[in-house]
C-alpha cells in the first residue's frame, strides 16, 4: 500500500474522513454522509480494511467501522488531515 493508492480516489478520501471524524460508523451512515452509493462505499471499505486503515466490528447484523488506531500510519494520515482541514 502506498500514499497515492489509499489517496488516488475522492470516494475514498471521502469514506476515510468520514470514519476518522466520528471514530465509529455504520454503513448506512457513511453512504449518507459522503453522497455515495452503497457498492462503492462497500468497495473502499473493503480496501481500506486490507490495507488495515479501518476495522470492522459486527454488533449482530450492524457493522461498525472504525480507524484502526493501532497502526501508526492511520494516526499520521488522521493528523495530516486535521491539519490541511484545520480541524
């Protein structure tokens, strides 16, 4: 996984910021926060999964997703991205 792979799509920008500014989120959520549809929220979901940026939890038939705070790379990308956004 390199930088211009998690940053190469505005979809997927948009999914990460949104995890990463309420910590915890559902799916249904995420897809109205970012405007996009399911199966592309579902498809950068999954590939930041793999690269194990985000985690998911299953609370029954909810998932949870989460910044994956244990690796250190998701803390540098949550600071550089308060900063450029002044957050």
């Amino acid at each position: 996984m390199s930088f211009e792979d998690i940053f190469s799509s505005k979809g997927r920008v948009k999914v990460l910021k949104t995890i990463l500014l309420h910590g915890e989120v559902n799916l249904t959520s995420i897809v109205k926060e970012t405007g996009l549809n399911y199966t592309l929220v579902i498809k950068h979901i999954n590939y930041l999964k793999s690269c194990e940026i985000i985690e998911e939890i299953a609370l029954g038939r909810v998932r949870i997703y989460r910044p994956n705070w244990i690796n250190p790379r998701v803390r540098y990308i949550d600071e550089m991205l308060r900063t450029l956004e002044g957050r």
